[in-house]
C-alpha cells in the first residue's frame, strides 16, 4: 500500500511540475532590450516578469533567457515565424495590433511596413502575414509645393511654426489625415497663410472660444454641442476640432443672450433676440441648500454662461429666487413674471471683493483667508497658465486614451487625479471672471527646448510630478513666465524662477525642532530599537536632547523613563517610530506619568499619526499633541466643499493628488492675475487654499521654496489651536 502511496505522489508532483513548465514562455534577451520592452511584446505586465524572474528588477543582461508567464493576453510568436535583426518572416497579427504597433516593434516606419506587405495598405486585420527585409529603406519622398514630409522628431507644433501658419490652420488642412500620432514620412498639406480654418462639417476652436458662444453661433444647444463633441465635455480649449453637422439636430431650444432681449411683450417660458428668435426657457425657483455650480451642471452650462444669463447669481445664490433656466430641467417652475430684483446684503455671508464687485462662489476659494489675493484682481488682463504633462489634451479628455496611458504606466493615475482637481480650480477662477488660456505642453513632444510665443504680459508653467532623471527642457519665451514646481524638484536651464510650491517634510522637522527650542524644556528623543531617524537633525537644533530607546513592543526598561523626566521642567516628549505598538505603550507609560511631571507629546512628520481606527485621538488629548501638518485641520468647510463638489463630478473622493491639483493651480490663477508681477505676489503675499497654505522664500537667485504649514495642537478638550512658529 504504501508503494503505491508513493507512487501516486510522484505521478501528480511530476504532472504538477509539467504544468508548471507549460505556464511560462522562454525568451532570449537581445541587446537593446528592457522588462519593459519585452513586457509589451508579450502583452503581460512588467511586475509579472519580475515575479517569475527574480534579480529582474535590478538589471537584465542580453543572451540570457527570461521567463514570460503565459496568460490569455500573452501574446507568442508563432513557430514557424521569424523574427531578428534583418528579415520579419511569416509573423501572424493578433488581435488588436496597429501597424503604429508593428512599425515601433520591428522597428521601420509604417512607409516600410505598408512597401513590402501591400495587402494592409487599405487595412491590417488579424491574421494577415508580415514579411519584411528590415535592412531595406524606403525612398523618401520629396515634397512638392505646398506639402511637408514628416521626418523623425516632428511635431505639429514645429511644423505649424516652420511655415509661419497656427496649429488650428495646420490641423484643419489635413483633418483627414491626422491619427493619434504624425508618423515618418507622412505627407502633410501646408496651407496659405491667409486661409481661414475651415474644414467641411467641423470647427476649430480658437482662443476665447466658449461653449455658450458656439452653440449660439451653430444654432444648437450646449447639450448638443457635447453631445457631438465629447472631447469638450470636460474642458474646451484652442485647437480642438468640433463636429458642428446639426443634421437631425433638436432645433427647438435656441440660445440667446439674455441682456440682449426684450421680453415685456413674452410670457417667462420664452426669450427673444434681435433676430426674432424664440428662445425656450423657463422661469425655475432655486431650492433650498442649492449652489452656483450645482445649478450650472444641472443647466448643462458653463458657471461663466449661467450668470451670464442671471447676472444676479453673481451676488449670491438664494433659495426661493427665480432664475432662467433651459426648458427640460428639472424642479419647480412658475409661470408668472418675476418681481424687479432688490438688492440686498447678507452680513452673515463671508464675500470677495473682486473689482469693486461681490462674487460668492461656490467652488472652495477659502475667501476669509486670501483677501489680499482676491482684492487686486486684474480682471481686465489676461495671462496664460500651462501644463507640463505626459498626455496630450486629447488623452487627457478622452476614457480610452487615459485607460491606454495607465495600463501602460499606472504612476500616470496621479496626473489624471491632479487635472481632475485642477480643472476645479479653473472652473472656480472663470467663476470671478479671470481671464486666462491653458495649454498643455505634452513631455514626449516638448524635447531639449520649449518655444512660447504667447501674448499674455503674465504667464506660468505648472509641471507636476515630473521623472527627476530627465532633464527639464530650456524655456524660450517672448513673454515673462514662471515655473511652478509640484514635486518635481526641477532645475531650471535658464533664467526663469523656479517656485517649488509643496513643502518638503524636512522645513515641518526643522519649524517645529525650532518650536520647541524656543520653549527652553526638556526634550527626550523616544524611538525603537532602530536608532531615531532624525537623530542628526534633531542634534543639530537641540544638541541638549537625550534619547531614550524602547523594545519592540514599546515597553521601556525599569525606570528609565523617570531617569530622563525633569519634574521642574515642560518635558517634551519627540516620538520617532513608525510603529503603532510602540506609539500605544509609550502614550501608556506616559499618562502614567501626568500626575508628577508636565508631559507633552511631539511628532515631527504628520505621516507619524496613526487612523483614529488604531489609535483614538483621546491620548492626543491628554497629552496635547504637537505635529506639523500641511492641511490646517480646522479648515474643515472648505475641504468638506471641495471634497463633495469633486465626488459630485468625479462620482469618487479625491485623492491627495487632486486636492494638489485644485490649490496650486487656484492660488497660481490668482497670483498671475494681480495688478503686479508673480514674483512680486510670492515676496509679499502669504495665501491659504482649503488644504495648502503657500508661504514662499527664497532660496536662491531663481528658485523659491513654499514653507508654508501649519503647527497644530491637540487640546484637553475637543478642540485644536495653531502653534505660532
């Protein structure tokens, strides 16, 4: 019985391990090659690769072989098919290749491509068979008059700026030859300079374009205009093509200009213009906890358009008053005229000043704490604020293309997140009426140098979470700019100021390190048995501080506790470790302590604090907590109102990343439209966003550092205070 016992064992452990073989492909590394590459070859993830070859990560070296897991995905050559330096023979396409794709994995150019294998010209379909001499080339074409060869390294942008013509006139000449990206050797059509962008069926947006304005010229509704053009819903902006075919068009709700019709002769469901055309709105009474922005999405219009057809929701927005809204949206209606409007204040309402003018938004501009911003507003000029960023605006507006980027790197999430929270932001300043273009500069276009011909007398470079091993382009441009840092820690090329605008942990280490010397305690160091990691800094501003070490499971040696307190003394206590038992019987050890000795707990790093779920707040309490935080914790209305308006959008609460989004692009919106230079706005005025708060010093020549925080104190009581530095 037992024989058989073992040879039972042996059968399934040896079917075990041939299934185990079958669950992986080998592949021989080629010169040149990365985990990455081979990753999207094989269409598995790079983390897969690791997993299945450990030292991976670290380096790979050519010659070797590397385990490829098989999945459904998995993509494998066929065996018959041959693949190397110089041929391509009898390679079967797989679902969901582009020549795009084959192009970049043969490496040729798509001219090549299509030369040698004619039967894809017209179209490349699963199953076709590639053959290819990779050693052979393409004659290129020369190009006639009035026509460009793309050539390696091209971008529209260039090419647009190499005939002296705009990008819209550029892309509108060749509408029907543009695809996701210009490709080696395609031919381009350079149109006159005089041309107008026109192309049959379609629009180009051009700069100070809005929604409401198009749809009033293509006698279609902003809800059409979407509609046909998706691409727009989230943000339009210059040079994107629109679809204005109103074919099989609701033309039944015109768009007018409310200032310019006269209704003393119309019932309120109807408006006219000097055209004699009849405009369907509706008298709608505004409910009780309603917003400016609730009500703007609800009209399926832009905040900018709803005021301008109730200007009166500029001053403030009241339940019960009666406003025009487009027929078909939902909620109370009446049909009697409004009474003459009255105008009233309400001291119980925080407002900005803006240009002599109220304006009570409701997107979070933390207007208690920025008056000085929101006072000198130069709503007359205009400026422009651009985006450093790895998509374009069309991936950026797109699912699919956003979803492409992702799968491809999902450290791209964190730029989606930031734009979500960041075209907040610029709804909120076209809601005071700021005057302002954006422009996203895409990385992989914007090589050694970027070009801005821009006519704004003010302009800034916001350029979030950029790769610190690649080199920041060199800036040329024709008007002043600055550069924006969002934890990039970019070094500028040239004389442009750099301002790095989040605060690095080691300013809230050293601000309150700082507080504390000022307090002439005594201060004891705790941490585990690895060594306090802010030893030396700590060292540095309080040499006098002693250092007292736990085990593992927070507990400390007899007495050694009572041999570091001072009973004559404030003791404050620094906590330096990052496990949570350790923080639970140290705040244990010291309660205990309360009734002989004035006890103070200290965090240097608010990543130091644990979820309330794990440790409650009750001990901060009792120990009066001090940590730095870059949120104020007590700005909670502001944060409460940007958290729902972003899940009212996004349907998800955002993400640090986002909240990073809305207050550097918000506080920079106000800062490039004051009545005096960026720079001057940084040396002198200290601002407050509902999660941020931006204190710039300077550095060095060109670059400014925001030291902004806040030192918080937990109380005995439920509330907390800020510590002043």
């Amino acid at each position: 019985m037992g024989k058989y016992f073992t040879l039972i064992l042996l059968l399934l452990l040896g079917s075990k391990f041939s299934l185990a073989q079958q669950n992986y492909i080998d592949h021989t590394i080629k010169k040149g090659e990365s985990v990455y590459m081979i990753s999207r070859r094989y269409g598995v993830s790079v983390n897969a690769i690791f997993n299945l070859n450990p030292g991976s990560e670290d380096v790979i070296y050519a010659g070797r072989t590397l385990r490829i897991p098989k999945t459904d995905n998995t993509t494998t050559t066929p065996t018959n098919a041959v693949i190397n330096d110089t041929i391509v023979r009898n390679y079967i396409v797989r679902r969901g290749e582009t020549k795009f794709g084959l192009s970049r994995r043969f490496g040729v150019s798509i001219n090549l491509l299509e030369e040698q294998n004619p039967h894809i010209v017209s179209m490349l379909q699963e199953g076709h068979t590639i053959n290819l001499d990779i050693s052979s080339e393409v004659a290129q074409p020369k190009a006639t008059k009035g026509q460009h060869i793309v050539v390696k390294g091209e971008t529209l942008w260039g090419i647009s700026r190499q005939y002296g013509i705009s990008l819209a006139q550029l892309e509108a000449a060749n509408a029907n030859r543009l695809s996701e990206f210009l490709q080696i050797g395609q031919s381009l059509v350079i149109p006159d300079k005089a041309s107008e962008i026109t192309v049959e069926g379609a629009y180009i947006v051009q700069r100070g374009d809005t929604k409401f304005q198009l749809a009033k010229r293509f006698n279609m509704t902003i809800a059409e205009l979407e509609e046909k053009n998706p691409h727009i819903v989230t943000m339009l902006m210059a040079g994107h093509r629109l679809n204005i075919d109103s074919t099989g068009s609701n033309q039944t709700e015109d768009i007018v200009d409310i200032d310019q019709a006269t209704n003393n002769d119309l019932d309120s469901t109807s408006t006219i213009d000097s055209t004699n055309t009849v405009t369907k709105y509706k008298n709608y009474v505004i409910e009780p906890k309603e917003t400016l922005f609730g009500l703007a999405k609800k009209a399926g219009m832009t905040i900018d358009e709803l005021t301008t057809l109730n200007p009166k929701l500029l001053t403030s927005v009241n339940a019960g008053d009666i406003i025009k809204m487009p027929v078909g949206v939902s909620g109370t209606t009446i049909n009697t005229i409004p009474k003459p409007e009255v105008e009233t204040t309400d001291s119980t309402k925080t407002q900005d000043v803006v240009d002599s003018n109220t304006v009570e938004s409701t997107i979070p501009t933390s207007s208690h704490r920025n008056n000085a911003l929101f006072a000198n507003l130069a709503i007359e000029n205009s400026s422009g604020i651009y985006f450093y960023t790895p998509f374009s605006s069309e991936e950026l507006i797109s699912p699919e293309e956003r979803q492409k980027m992702i799968s491809i790197n999902s450290d791209f999430q964190k730029y989606i997140d930031f734009f979500q929270g960041a075209q907040i932001a610029i709804d909120s300043a076209k809601a005071l009426h700021l005057n302002f273009d954006v422009t996203l500069i895409k990385k992989n276009i914007a090589k050694s140098k970027i070009a801005i011909e821009s006519p704004h007398n003010k302009n800034a470079i916001l350029v979030p979470f950029s790769d610190s091993s690649s080199t920041f382009p060199q800036i040329q441009s024709n008007a002043p700019i600055s550069i924006v840092d969002i934890e990039s820690d970019i070094i500028s090329n040239d004389s442009i100021n750099i301002y790095r605008s989040i605060t690095p942990e080691t300013i809230q280490k050293t601000k309150t390190l700082n507080y504390l010397a000022k307090q002439n305690g005594n201060v004891v160091v705790i941490s585990d048995l690895d060594e306090a990691r802010n030893k030396d800094l700590i060292l540095n501003i309080l040499p006098e501080a002693t250092f007292l070490q736990v085990d593992n499971a927070g507990f400390f040696k007899s007495d050694d506790l009572n041999e570091v307190l001072d009973k004559t003394k404030h003791n404050f206590i620094v906590f330096d470790s990052k496990k949570t038992i350790v923080l639970l019987n140290t705040t244990t050890a010291l309660m205990g302590k309360l009734s002989d000795h004035k006890i103070q707990l200290v965090m240097l790093e608010s990543s130091l604090l644990p979820k309330q779920t794990e440790v409650s707040n009750m001990r901060f309490r009792i120990l009066q907590l001090i940590y730095p935080s870059m949120t104020d914790p007590q700005n909670q209305n502001d944060i409460l109102k940007f958290e729902n308006q972003y899940e009212e959008l996004y349907g998800i609460k955002p993400t640090r990343y986002a909240t990073l989004g809305f207050d550097v692009t918000f506080d920079t919106l106000l800062r490039i439209s004051q009545n005096t230079s960026f720079e001057d706005t940084i040396n002198t005025i200290l601002s407050e966003q509902p999660h941020l708060k931006f204190d710039y010093q300077k550095t060095n020549d060109k670059t400014y550092l925001n030291t902004g925080m806040y030192l918080i104190q937990y109380n005995s009581n439920k509330g907390m205070i800020e510590l002043k530095e």
